[in-house]
C-alpha cells in the first residue's frame, strides 16, 4: 500500500505565514522528506494496462533512447515507466482528440485545470441525485472549443459516467449515460500533478494514426503497441475510443508497422488479445508470450473474468547487431 501524504500548500492557501517570502517556503519544502509521487493513469480507460504492469515492464529494456506510445489512452505503461525513472524521453499519441487534448492541458496548465475541476466537482457533489443527472448531461451535450474547458469536460465524463466508458457515435459525439458513482472523485490533484510533472518528458503528438511512428523512431528506442484489442467474440469488442473503428485491415497494418520497425533497429513491445489470427501475425517470427488479465468492461457479464492476452516482443536478432567488432583470430603455436 503506498503511503500518499498531501502535497503542501503555497504559505497564502494553508497557513498565516505571510511572513515566509517565496524562497524561505521553497526551503522549507525542499528540506522536507519527500513524498512518493502518485504517478498513475488520470483517468480510466478501456483496456488499461495497470494489472499487467509487472509483466510489461520486466519485458522492457532497462535502457533506451526515447520512448513512443502510440495508442496512448490511459498511458498505465508511460506512468509506470515514468515514475520509476526509466523515461529519458517520450513521444505520446493518440487517435482520440479528447485524450491528445487531455494530456496537452494536464502538461501544460495543470493548476489551472485543477481549478476547473474542483468547481465541477463541488457543484456535482452538492447537487442532489436528480440535480446530478442534469448537471451531467448538460456537460456531455456541450463542446468547448476552450482547450482547458474541455479537458476538464473529458474527465467530469469519465469520473461520473458509466463504468468510466469511453464512446462516441458515428458523429464523434460523446454517448456514454450517466454512472451511479456516490462520491466520484472527479478532482485528484496530487495525481494531477504527478501525471503532469511526468508528461514534462514527453512530446505530445495528434491526433494521428499509430503509423506516424515509423516515421519518428530510430534504432534504440523503444516503441510499445497497446491496440484496440481484437475481439475474441462479436460481444467482446469495445473498439469504439473513437469514432473510426479499428477493424482487421488496421491489425495488418499495425503488423507491417511492427516489422518496419524492428528492421530500423527499434525495439517494439505489442499487447493484444489471444485471437488465434492475431497470434498467426506474429508468431513464430517474434515472441509471443501469454498472459492472463482480468477485464472488467464488457457488454457480456459472463465474459468479465480472467482472459488471456498476448505480449508480442520484437526486436532485432543479436546475430544482425553486433554489439563488438569481429576480432582477427590469433593462432597460437
Ligand atoms: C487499448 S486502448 C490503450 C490503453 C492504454 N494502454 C492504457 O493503459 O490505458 C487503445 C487506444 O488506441 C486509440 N486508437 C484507436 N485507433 C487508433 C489508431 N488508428 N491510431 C492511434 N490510436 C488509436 C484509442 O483512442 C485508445 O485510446
């Protein structure tokens, strides 16, 4: 269980000490035992990869150039990654424009996000529970064209709708219902703060297809591949993050992206569903290894338990990259 204390107040919020200049409170704060970082996804996301961290993590290399997530969403890998220190640098993306926009704010204007937050929150949370439903609609029904604006609208959805879902229909309009959350904690700034502290290292780029890679990645970094799964079941299938769905043609070409990548030297991690014509893709040119994950959201409640899914590792034979020069054999007489 990790151990979050609050991150301290400016002197002006939490304390009469209007006698400590700004440089006596940096003081104080610097000399005060540091508080683990709560770096984690902001938000939840379909298909999110916290329970399988262990796992990916231990398949990435400890060390590599940049690091590129192209089907960002929730970002449970980057997080990780990032709170641990293994991130030198990053390149994010994402197809959604919700999500790019999202992380844009969260980087770059953290403080004033959070203060959107904590009025949607109070008004949320003092309403009562028909008042909530309104309140609610009425934000999915708006579009703020305001960046800030509509961060803060992407996660009030997500923290009070329906099992955190993400969907939209075929115009790209938000269409999940209302959720029956008692206390939703649609404001967590400390963790808010952490994401946007770890967010510092990385580009943010899109909207925009996962192909665009190809074009950025150079041998020694690492690219990792979280896809729309590929449905086991017609029943299975929640691909609809945006309004494109991803269908068979976007496996083949995520597979021809994968090899591109692996030619230019780039070390490529992919998670997907155990589909055997997924599987067929990738094996037994790379490795696939299984893993069993628990998936909550799912149209089918008998297809909520443990699943397999596969953790595809590609990365160039040693035999192609020698790490030292051939040395002339000496014959010794
Ligand atoms: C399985 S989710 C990623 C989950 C993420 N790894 C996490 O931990 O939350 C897949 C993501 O791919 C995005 N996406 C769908 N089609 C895409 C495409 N063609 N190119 C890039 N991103 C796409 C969706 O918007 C969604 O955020």
């Amino acid at each position: 269980m990790r151990d979050f204390r609050p991150i301290p107040q400016p002197p002006s919020l939490a304390y009469p000490v209007a006698l400590l200049d700004e440089t006596v409170w940096r003081m104080v704060l610097t000399s005060l035992p540091m508080a683990p970082i709560p770096t984690q996804p902001i938000i939840k996301w379909a298909g999110g990869k916290t329970q399988l961290l262990g796992k990916i993590l231990s398949a990435i290399p400890q060390h590599f150039e940049t690091y590129h997530e192209p089907f960002f969403g929730g970002g449970a890998v980057f997080f990780a990654l990032a709170a641990a220190g293994r991130v030198p640098r990053a390149v994010l993306s994402d197809m959604n424009p919700d999500l790019v926009n999202l992380y844009r704010v969260v980087r770059n204007d953290a403080d004033a996000l959070i203060a959107e937050l904590q009025d949607l929150e109070l008004r949320y949370l003092s309403a009562d529970e028909h008042q909530r439903s309104s309140f609610y609609y009425c934000i999915r029904g708006q579009a703020p064209e305001d960046s800030l604006r509509s961060a803060a609208r992407t996660i009030f959805l997500n923290k009070t709708c329906y099992n955190g879902l993400y969907r939209v229909n075929r115009q790209g309009r938000f269409n999940v219902p209302h959720g029956r959350y008692a206390n939703p904690k649609i404001c967590n700034q400390p963790v808010i703060l952490a994401a946007s502290e770890a967010l510092k290292l990385a580009e943010i780029k899109g909207p925009e297809d996962f192909s665009t890679v190809v074009t950025r990645a150079r041998g020694g970094d690492l690219v990792y591949f979280d896809p729309p799964y590929h449905p086991l079941s017609a029943t299975a299938s929640f691909t609809a993050y945006t309004a494109d769905d991803f269908a068979w043609g976007d496996q083949l070409r995520l597979r021809q992206t994968f090899d591109e990548l692996v030619t230019q030297g780039v070390t490529v991690l992919l998670s997907d569903s155990a589909h055997p014509n997924v599987i067929d893709l990738y094996e037994p040119k790379y490795v696939v290894n299984r893993v069993s994950a628990r998936r909550a959201i799912n149209s089918n409640g008998q297809l909520r338990g443990p699943v397999t899914e596969i953790l595809v590792q590609g990365r160039q034979p040693p035999s192609t990259q020698p790490e030292v020069e051939p040395q002339p054999v000496l014959q010794v007489v």
